[in-house]
C-alpha cells in the first residue's frame, strides 16, 4: 500500500513539474515572441483605458465618477487582464515589473527592452484613444504630485507604494506561495487599496508606463521623473526584501509566472 502511494505521488509530482517546465520551453521559441509583446500591448492599453479615463471622464461629465471608483477600477482591470492573458506574456503591464522580473532572474533580460516599448505604446494608445472621444485634455487622466506636496513627497509615497505592489506580484509568484489565479485577485486588490489611501498625493501610478501615455498625450511631462523613479526605486526595494524573505529567484515558478505559458496542454497521468 506504501509503494502503491509513493508511485502515485512520484507521478503526480511528475505532472506538476511538466505544467511548470512546459512553459518554460516554450517561452525560449522566438517564433512566439510576438504573441507575447502584442499581449503586453494589448494589456496595457486596457489598464491604462480605465486608469486614465476614470480622470478624463470625471472632466467631461463632473459628479459623476468619485476618486472611490477611479481608483477602484484599474485594481479590477489589472484582475481581469491577468485572468485572461497573464499566461500569454506573465502580465507585467509595468516596466518596473518587467525590471524586478529580470533582476529576480526570472526573466531574461534581452526580452525586457522589448516589453517595456509596447507597454509604453499601448500606454499612449489608450491615451490618445480617450482624448480624440472624450475630448477633453489627456492631462486630466495623468498623475501629479497634489498641491502643497512637493515633487520629492511624490517620489517617496509612490517609491513605497510600489514597494508594496512588486512585493505582492513576486510572492505571489514564488515557491509556495505560487496560488495561481488568486495571485490575480491579489495584485487587484493591492492596486485598489493604494489608491485608496494613496492617490491624494502622488496619483498612486505605480506605474512608468501608465503615467507615459496621458503625459505623451497631453504634452505635459511636469515632474514625470517622479513617476519614473519612484517605481524603479520601489521596485528595487522589492527585489532587495524578495531576496530577504526567499533567497535568490530564478526558480521554477517565478520563471513560469514571469514569463507566461502560450501552450499548456499537459498529458494526463498514467491511470493504475
């Protein structure tokens, strides 16, 4: 009876480790690379839809969106996309996600450059989207440090805020913390709750590429280094506490989670 569950449960264990190898030999064909940049394109386009125009809506149509919902709502987005392509290309949707990524080394660095330009494209394609049928300014759905708040009070509250976020994207992309479509509920949540709290002063971006596009837009870049350098500060600080907590990356399911799975179909186990 021992032997008869050791054998089930070496074969189990057989079936779980090629869901997560799969991928990873998939992710190396480069024939598959542009799947995977349309995907990031694709996904942050639709983050950047509902971050920026729950601003530019509220411009166009004032009493009708509370700073509640305009925060609220990229949190749901970011849930919705990782649900639905985050097995494409790992749904950075964020060139601070891409850079932790690949400082963990559970991304190659090679492919970040490429990552981050169409996150940066699909950033200014929704701004440009909102604008010409809004019609009011881009700048509306963009971030700035508040009034009375200097542009180094901005730096600090985003640096920590993404300090948070990139936390939440590695743990729940680590070892056995590694719990699948929750990770999606959690990195929403956590989107949610900074800008819950954080938003009054710095806009609670997170995000390079998020803050780009209205900014590129609109044809302001007033302290945009703000939202450049505080999420990469942040983001480092993420990698510095992952290593804290789990040692160095590079595993197994990092990698897997960081790079996406085109193809998943796995054999079933042997029946006996």
């Amino acid at each position: 009876m021992a032997q008869k569950d050791t054998h089930v449960t070496a074969r189990i264990e057989s079936w779980l480790e090629g869901e997560v190898i799969q991928p990873m030999d998939d992710f190396k064909d480069p024939k598959q690379e542009w799947r995977r940049l349309f995907s990031e394109l694709f996904g942050t386009f639709f983050l950047v839809l509902v971050a920026a125009g729950g601003g530019m809506m509220g411009q166009a149509f004032p009493d009708t969106i509370s700073r509640t919902a305009a925060v609220v709502a990229p949190g749901l987005m970011v849930m919705a996309i990782i649900l639905f392509m985050g097995k494409v290309s790992g749904a950075h949707l964020n060139p601070a996600v891409s850079i932790a990524f690949a400082l963990r080394r559970d991304f190659p660095w090679p492919r970040v450059p490429g990552y981050i330009v169409v996150q940066l494209a699909g950033a200014a394609l929704a701004a440009w989207f909102l604008q010409s049928v809004i019609h009011v300014s881009a700048t509306f759905g963009s971030n700035y440090p508040a009034a009375g708040y200097s542009s180094f009070d901005a730096f600090l509250m985003e640096s920590v805020l993404t300090l948070g976020l990139v936390s939440v994207i590695l743990g729940t992309a680590s070892g056995a913390q590694n719990i699948g479509v929750f990770g999606a509920i959690g990195v929403g949540a956590y989107i949610a709750l900074a800008g819950l709290w954080g938003s009054p002063i710095s806009g609670t971006s997170m995000n390079p590429a998020r803050t780009f596009g209205p900014d590129l837009v609109g044809a302001n870049f007033t302290d945009y280094w703000v939202y450049v350098a505080g999420p990469l500060f942040g983001a480092l600080l993420a990698v510095g506490a992952a290593f804290v907590l789990r040692g160095r990356g590079g595993g197994q399911a990092g990698s897997g989670a960081a790079q996406g799975a085109l193809h998943t179909e796995v054999k079933s186990p042997d029946k006996g």
